[in-house]
C-alpha cells in the first residue's frame, strides 16, 4: 500500500510480543477494562462457566450477522475486546475495502466455531474475490458473565496478529522476483518459510530494484522488520529482480529438513564467502527465529569458549580441561549430562567432545569477567549491532557477565543469546579463521559496509577444526554425521531453559565449504532434533 496510506491499527491497547514466541517478553501496555456486550440494559444475572452450545450458536450468529451488515461496532460489541475488535472491522471496509461479506460457520467443536469468509475487495475501478477459513471461540466474559467472541485479530484472517492491519491501495513497495545465485527463481509457494524472507526483502530493495508498484490487498504488519504480506493482487506491478546467495538445492533441503521438527530453524552459510546458502523456520509464528532468534546457544558455544581458553593461553586442545562429576562456581552447581562418566585426566579435546560442561566450568576462576565477550567480538564478529546481512538480523550477544553467569556463559547458558545464523557464522570462522559477516543479498547489491573481525590464528584453527572434526567421528555428534565424507567437523548442544520441560535443541557443524547451525526449542539433545535437521543441509554439497 502507499506509504503512509490510512490503516486501522488493530485496538490502541494490547499486549505486544517481542521478538517471537519464546524469543521475548510480553510488554503490556493499558488495561482494557469491560467485556464488550451486546448494548442490553437493566440487571441480569451474572453467569458461570463455559458457555453452552445454544449460547455459542447465538453468539457467533450474531457477530458474523452485524460484521456482514458492515456494523463494525455492534459486531465488536460481542467480543471481549470491542475498541480492538471495532478498530479492525471497521478498517476491514474503509482501508482493505472489503465488501459483500458472506460468512459461512462450520460445525462447531466446543466452543470453537470454524467458519468460511468470501468476500470482494475492490480498489479504483478493480474488484476481485476474496475467500479463506478461520475461526473463533466463545468465552465467558469475566465481569459480565455473557458469552463473547473471544478476541484477537486471527479472527477477521487466520494471518492477522497483534498491530497488523489489512489495506487495499499500491503496494508500499513493488513486487521483487528474487533469485538464487544460479538464477533459480525463489516463490514463497515453492519454499514456503522463505516468505517472511521475501517479503523483507521487497520491503527493502524493491523501491531500488527496478520495478514498478501494483495494487494489491495486503497485510501491514505492526513489526517494523517485517514488510507487507500480499493477499490479494489487484493489478501487477512490474517485478525487479533481486539476486540473493542462496542455493536453491539447499534451500530446498533445509526446507524439508526443518518440516520434521516443530519450532525448528536452520542457516547454512558458505565459509570462503560468508554468502548465506539457505533459512529456513518451521514455527507456528511464522517468526524468523533463523536470524532473529535470541536464545542460550547450549554447549554449541562451547566452540567460542575453547577459543578464548586457547588464545588466552589457559588451556590447549592437548592441554589439560578435567571432567569431574559436578563443578561448582560461587555458590552455583553445574553437571554433566545424565550418564557422563568423570575423567579427572582429560584434555580439552576429550572434553570438547564429550560436551563435558564442567571441565569449561572449571576455568572460570581462570578467564576475566570479559574474557569471553572480547574473543566474541573482537575474533568471531559477534555482538556489536553492526550486521547488514539485507534483511533484518541479530548480531547475537555475549555480555561481560559477572557472578555465576561467567561460569555459565562458558556453556552457552547465562546471559549469551545466539541465532542459528551467528551459530553458523561461528562456526564458519572456527573453520577458516576469518569472519566473513554472512549476507543474503551481495554487498555489490547496495554498497553497505559489513560488519568487521580481526579472526582467528592459524594455531587456533587448527586446534578448533581437529577438535571438532573428532566430534564428528567419534564424539557427541558421531551418530548424526555418520556417513558425511569429506572434511567434517560439528559441536552438540542443549539449553536448559526455565519452565520448559525439554531442553532446545543445537546443532552445528560443516562439510567441506558449507556450515550450518539449527534450533529446536523443547527438541531436547542437540543429536535429537537440530543434528539431523544440519546434516540433511551438510549432504547437500559444499
């Protein structure tokens, strides 16, 4: 839609959360006081429990009656929420020009109600149909006992979340034909979770790509790294075509991979180049956690620690790091995995890959408080809020953390925050001892100065790439990597986080000259979920 075209923000009140499912926190912002209702007066008593099906019948019918009338207001007034709901459907006709509404309810299951929407969307003389399933849910409305629509915005679209509105005029940006660096056309309906990716592409560089703007039914996002999901074309712009670095093939891969594991997100990027080769999410927010999530990597980042311990001369591969049984850091207890037998006499590299958690523990009387954040920076290009990948990224985060989290930050618990997609940067320097900010889209596209690191030496890769290859073979990440030729390396982790009963699940390893990171949340052991999900990326070339 035109920039600064009319929207209806979905209700002046609600709770906001930031960046994703289990990625932020919850900003409440005002209370909404009152139930809605259906404007009768005079006293009635007040209601209990789940509503009955002659009341879930009665209310739906009433509000899908009102939002076909056009009656925004006395449609909202059945749900829980009426200025949120009143602000949306009325928006629905005045900015997405939305008419001759027809709503058709399924049979219900409970209190939910499924229900088909066919409707027409008409702008400057063009009109086309507009159809698609969604459903709701009748509640008990707390203060007023009378049974309401249960608000949020899936209600009006299944895609529609809080801040997003629907508008109907020229596209804010114009369409963009992305392709892959063979010149493989990449749609949304081919590699579906490219579709937060293509659309924060057009939102960036269709304005310079060449094209011409259309006109089209679309949903403005309340995210400001997230651009306009087209519903509707209208009338076709001219399209102007972005090149991106990702490989179709493994696109495709990591596509399929990630379809198996729910909440999962996986990056593969090429070491020489730092060109980002496929991301992929399989989430049920449609959150691209691949590059935007922010999580405890686990004993993925075990990777980093070793480094710091090697460049700062506590430790070598060959060098001492005991594994005991516990390790305690003031006042906090660390352990090993279930079953991991202690071995007072190990090397780092025996500790590397067995993942031993206490062994890294155990040097943090040995580290400084900033330690491990300096080698972050400073050697892996991590955490300074400078990436420019061309969409929107997280740079990850590894503060100087005092108290027990310095012990924790070795094992990527505490306070350190990773993506996928800084995971398989890092793992990328740890192969080739330079960091190349991984990009999307070629500088070339732009000119934008990418972020800078001074690396790793050639003593400290050589000592990362043997320990991780040992990994591979016959260390945590043996079963996963099992028949992978060439030249491999990988890192196992898990992270334990508060009110979850599983651990998520990492992954990290390379082949040849391709590297790749995954997250499972609540995937359990990084062998679990995330391993097999890096390996399908790893087989497909490199």
């Amino acid at each position: 839609m035109r920039k600064g075209a009319k929207a209806a923000v979905i209700g002046s009140v609600f709770a906001v959360m930031v960046g994703g499912a289990g990625y932020g926190a919850y900003n409440v912002v005002t209370a909404v006081s009152g139930d809605g209702g259906s404007g009768a007066s005079g006293p009635a008593p007040v209601k209990t429990g789940p509503p009955s099906s002659a009341e879930v019948k009665e209310t739906s019918r009433a509000f899908f009656a009102a939002w076909e009338q056009g009656d925004a207001a006395k449609a909202a007034a059945y749900t829980t929420y009426a200025t949120n709901a009143e602000a949306l459907l009325a928006g629905y006709r005045t900015d997405a020009h939305l008419t001759g509404v027809k709503i058709t309810p399924g049979a219900p299951t409970g209190a939910t109600v499924p229900f088909s929407v066919k409707a027409t969307v008409s702008y400057d003389g063009k009109s086309k149909p507009f159809s698609y399933d969604t459903e709701l849910t009748v509640v008990r409305g707390e203060t007023t006992g009378k049974a309401l629509v249960g608000w949020k915005p899936s209600v009006v679209h299944p895609d529609l979340k809080e801040g997003d509105t629907l508008v109907t005029g020229e596209s804010a940006n114009p369409a963009i034909e992305a392709v892959d660096r063979n010149n493989v056309v990449l749609t949304k309906e081919k590699y579906p979770s490219l579709g937060p990716i293509l659309d924060a592409l057009r939102d960036k560089y269709g304005d310079t790509a060449g094209g011409t703007p259309g006109v089209e039914l679309a949903i403005r996002h309340g995210s400001e790294e997230t651009g306009d999901t087209t519903l509707v074309t209208l009338a076709k712009g001219q399209a102007g075509k972005v090149r991106t670095t990702l490989s179709a093939t493994a696109q495709a891969a990591a596509e399929k991979a990630v379809d198996q594991y729910s909440e999962s997100s996986v990056v593969a990027v090429k070491p020489s180049t730092g060109e980002v080769l496929a991301v992929a999410n399989h989430r049920e927010d449609g959150f691209n956690a691949a590059f935007l999530g922010k999580l405890a990597p686990g004993s993925t980042m075990k990777i980093i620690s070793a480094a710091t311990l090697i460049d700062n001369g506590i430790t070598a591969m060959t060098g001492p790091a005991p594994c005991p049984d516990t390790a305690t850091w003031q006042s906090q207890t660390f352990h090993n995995l279930t079953g991991m037998t202690p071995q007072e006499n190990a090397t780092l590299s025996d500790s590397f890959s067995r993942s031993c958690n206490t062994a890294f523990v155990k040097y943090a009387d040995e580290v400084k408080v900033d330690s491990l954040t300096n080698e972050a920076q400073q050697r892996f290009g991590l955490g300074q809020d400078n990436w420019k990948t061309g969409i929107p990224s997280f740079d990850g985060s590894v503060p100087a953390s005092g108290g027990p989290d310095t012990a924790a930050n070795m094992i990527g618990q505490g306070q350190v925050q990773m993506s996928p997609l800084n995971m398989a940067s890092v793992t990328a320097t740890a192969m080739t001892g330079v960091f190349r900010q991984p990009v999307i889209v070629p500088r070339a596209l732009d000119d934008r100065e990418l972020a800078q690191a001074k690396g790793l030496s050639s003593g400290t890769v050589a000592q990362l790439r043997t320990m991780m290859n040992r990994t591979a073979v016959s260390g945590t990440a043996a079963r996963v990597m099992a028949g992978l030729g060439g030249s491999i390396g990988a890192k196992t982790g898990s992270a334990e986080v508060d009110g979850q009963t599983k651990s998520n699940s990492w992954f990290t390893g390379y082949r040849n000259d391709i590297a790749a990171a995954a997250m499972t949340q609540e995937g359990g052991h990084g062998g679990d979920a995330a391993g097999p999900i890096v390996a399908a990326v790893l087989r497909t070339g490199g």
